[in-house]
C-alpha cells in the first residue's frame, strides 16, 4: 500500500478518520499530533493588529504613487 495522509481527530476514546479509508488489517501507521488550532480570541487580536498596521501604513497622509514613480528594479 502507497504512503497516504489522512485527516483525523482524537474524539476522547479513539482515533477516527475523517474520511473513509479501507485499510488491510495490521497496517502499519504513524501518528502525527498537530497543535491545536489558535483561540478565535487570538486570531481576532493578529487580525485587529494586521488591520491597524495596514491603515497607518496606507493612511490619509500617505501620498498617491503613479506608475511613473515606480522604478524597475
């Protein structure tokens, strides 16, 4: 059997797949743990933090740049 990549999730007993797989029995596996995902408050507080930077950095008193400005590198 090839080497595949399966998403699955730990459901407080076991370990489930979330897609279905037909696997011969005493296949051999590996298991990878990932950290979880980031907490909605801390995404919430890079994305306010992304969304200031962006505005000062592209504020009222930034100037108009036209194509002429804009030098090849």
């Amino acid at each position: 059997m090839p080497t595949i990549t399966l998403k699955a999730h730990f459901n407080g007993k076991n370990i489930q797949l979330d897609e279905p797989c037909d696997l011969p029995d005493d296949a051999q596996l590996l298991v990878t743990i990932l950290s979880p995902p980031p907490l909605e408050a801390e995404r919430a507080a890079w994305s306010s933090l992304a969304a200031e930077s962006l505005s000062r950095a592209y504020g009222k008193d930034e100037p108009e740049y036209t194509m002429e400005d804009i030098q090849p590198s």
